[in-house]
C-alpha cells in the first residue's frame, strides 16, 4: 500500500503548490480558476496517466483504479486544506 500513500503524496503536492501559486499571484481567490486548476486538472491528469499505463506501455505498466482513487484522495485532501488557509490568510 506504500504506492497509494505516494500517489496521496504526489498528488496533493500538486494541487498544493497550484494553490500557492494562485495565492501568489491574487490577492483574492478566484474560485473558477481554483477549481479548474487546482482540482479537476490533476484528477484529470492521473486519470489519463493511469489510462495511458494500461493501454499504450505493451502491457510494462498496468492501469489501476486504486491508484486514481488515492489520486483524487491527494487533491481533495490538499484543496480542502487550501480553500481553509486560503480564507484564513487571504483576501476570500
């Protein structure tokens, strides 16, 4: 299980440093490009990372459902810990 605890890692690592990003950039949160950016482009991402390794690596890499859910459990965790710093510390 070290594997899903490293696509948690990873991918809430991603959706954090968008969220820093955009905090750097605004003064305000701009919750369209926040949730575009920040929450389906990286479950977006690992979906089609995980739908490329089952069907375009000749059967090297497998596709696995688990490792999208622990994706998707990455960003969710790291977009509900930035909306709560976000209006916390900045502008909301």
């Amino acid at each position: 299980m070290i594997d899903k605890w490293t696509h948690i890692v990873m991918y809430g690592g991603t959706c954090g440093v968008i969220w820093l990003e955009h905090l750097a950039k605004y003064k305000r949160v701009k919750w369209n490009k926040i949730i575009i950016w920040a929450l389906l482009a990286p479950i977006l991402m690992g979906g089609l990372i995980e739908i490329l390794q089952k069907y375009c690596t000749g059967g090297m890499r497998s596709g696995e459902w688990l490792d999208f859910a622990a994706d998707t459990i990455g960003v969710g965790l790291a977009f509900i810990i930035g909306s709560l710093l976000a209006m916390c510390f900045s502008k909301v």
